[in-house]
C-alpha cells in the first residue's frame, strides 16, 4: 500500500473531529461575548433604575429642558417632549397615563415625579401645560411614557 505524500491532498484537509471541535470553540466564544454584552447592559439598566429613584433632578437638567423649550418655540412649535422614561416605572405601568384618567400623575415616582413637581411649582403658574402620553408601544404594551409641555395660547 503507497502511503499519500506529506504534500498531497489528504494532508490539506482537517479531520471533521477538528472541524467540530473548531466549530464549538466558536459557538462558545460567541455565547461568552453574549453573556458578556448582556452583563453590560444589565449593569447599565440598575444604573439607570437607581439614578431614576434616587438621584434629584439637577440643574443640568433643568438646562436641558430650558433649551428643548426654547428650540421648540423657535421652531414655530408649541409643545416640547422635555421628559420620557419607561412605562413601568409607573406604579400601574401607564395605564392611567395610557387612558386619560383623572389622577395620572399619582402613579407616577422618582425623577418623573419630581418633573411633574417641579412642573406644577413652577411651569404650570406661568401659563404652562403639561400633558403626559405613551410615545410607544413595543409588542403591542405601553413602552415609554413622554412628558410635553405646551405654551399655546388658550382657546376662547
């Protein structure tokens, strides 16, 4: 029997042993590159909770605000998203929001309420409104709740 030379087609092909072993490797990198993207974004995600609960709005906030308003009305607009943040952080997950009921902004917590606080102290005697509404709805459920405020002349 006539061994295949060193150089001949049998010794550029890899066993499927190899192949099978170089496919799991992969497949394996590729499940801790995911595991490692999905601890990120759930580090960010309790970031976000906690800021959103225990941090106050600050006056870079208020700055952000202050220019959404003053680029809306330069635009001819007015009403100006100023706020959002996830349904859920409601403690009915929007549906009060989501259904235009009397005492909406009682289900609200955190930084939202503050919003609406500070709204109320000091937006709402100059003449502003504010309307809270559901900007989307993922999988057919309220998403993220959106705060505008509104400085239209009154209707007479």
């Amino acid at each position: 029997m006539v061994e295949p030379k060193a150089d001949g087609p049998r010794s550029t092909i890899e066993s499927a042993e190899d192949l099978r072993k170089r496919a799991l490797e992969l497949q394996l990198a590729e499940m801790d590159r995911e595991d490692k993207i999905k601890e990120r974004e759930a580090k960010k995600h309790a970031e976000f909770v906690e800021d959103f609960f225990k941090k106050h709005i600050g006056d870079n906030e208020r700055a952000v605000i202050k220019r959404l308003v003053m680029k809306a009305a330069a635009d001819g607009k007015f009403e100006a998203m100023v706020y959002s943040f996830p349904s859920s952080f409601c403690t009915d997950s929007g549906r009060a929001i989501n259904n235009s009921l009397a005492g909406w902004q009682n289900t609200l917590q955190g930084r939202a309420k503050e919003v609406y606080d500070l709204f109320e102290a000091v937006a709402k005697p100059q003449g502003y409104t504010l309307k809270a509404m559901v900007i989307n709805f993922p999988g057919g459920i309220p998403g993220d709740i959106g705060f505008f405020l509104g400085w239209e002349p009154p209707v007479e």
